[in-house]
C-alpha cells in the first residue's frame, strides 16, 4: 500500500475526525462520498484509496476542517477532492451510510449501487502509471447488481444520464461481463 494511501481504519480515523471538528463548532457536516471512498469504506473491494471523492456542504468550512485533519494526520492536503462534483448526475440516488460506523458527527451518504455504476460506466477510464482504471470497479459492481441483460444496464445507465451514450469501452466491458460462464 502507498505510503499515503487512506486504508478502511485511515479513512475511518479521518472522517470522525472531520465530525469531531465541525461539532467543536457547532456545525452539521453533510458528506457525500464516491468513487474509490465507497469501494474501499463500504464494499471492501479495495483495500485503499489514494484520497476521497466527496460532495461536503457547507463547502467551505468542510474543506477547512478538512485541511486541518490532513495537517493533524499526515494526509496529503487534498485528501478531501471535491472535483467529483463536476460528473454528477442531476438525478442522484444515494443512501445514508451508517453513523455508528463514523461517529455521530458527521452526516454521511454514498450512492446506491446503480447510480455508482452508472458513474463508473460513464467515467470508464482506462489504466495510467499509478491508475487502475475504472474496470475492476465496473466488474465488481456488475456482479453485485446481477443485471440480466445489455438492455437492463444501459436502461439503469440512462435513468442518470439520459443524454449520454456510454463508451465503447464501456459496452466491451458489459458485454464481456454477460458473455461469462456462470
């Protein structure tokens, strides 16, 4: 694992502490998390994230406390990116993610798997130096919905994104993934 990789227990420690900050002022945090975040916090599917996609409101004071979780814990500054913000779906589905997993400070959703996977499909990058791609996610994801057919992802695909055609990528992937023997 990187050295500045955030494992369940680092992105756990950050979070409440993230929560412990904004209730020393009186503040209700709101988090939305995404992408590597959610794979590794709620599937386990990855045993780190190199930093945390996240929608915080209000803005501002959440990334400041932010900041100073990444001083008090050795994390890179951008730990927190809100740069996720810019692919989401006007028509979001997410799910409150439990408070007694993160302490009662912090209000935490993530979205449903459906709406992850139509993310995921719309990203569908593919490996860098240092980047996995988005494919292990996509095939994770595919094998926890269970879709029967092509027709079923992309209907689930359009409910988000209805003015967007997924990657040819993307349909090599869905249709390598329903070509599997079971």
């Amino acid at each position: 694992m990187p050295y500045d990789a955030l494992s369940q227990d680092r992105l756990r420690q950050a979070l409440r502490r993230l929560g412990e900050l904004a209730r020393a002022e009186g503040v209700e945090l709101e988090l939305c998390l995404y992408g590597g975040a959610v794979f590794t916090l709620v599937y386990g599917s990855r045993e780190s994230t190199k930093d945390v996609d996240g929608v915080i409101r209000p803005a501002e004071l959440g990334l400041k406390f932010a900041r100073q979780v990444a001083r008090e814990q050795s994390l890179p500054e951008d730990w927190l990116n809100s740069g996720v913000a810019q692919f989401l779906s006007e028509r979001e589905e997410r799910r409150p993610y439990p408070k007694d997993d993160l302490g009662p400070d912090l209000v935490v959703t993530i979205p449903t798997a459906a709406y992850l996977l139509a993310l995921k499909l719309r990203a569908c990058r593919p490996p860098l130096p240092g980047y996995p791609g988005d494919e292990a996610d996509i095939l994770f994801l595919l094998r926890k919905i269970r879709p029967a057919s092509r027709e079923e992802i992309e209907t689930g695909f359009a409910r988000f994104f209805p003015h967007d055609a997924m990657s040819p990528r993307a349909e090599d992937i869905i249709d390598a993934w329903l070509a599997r023997p079971d």
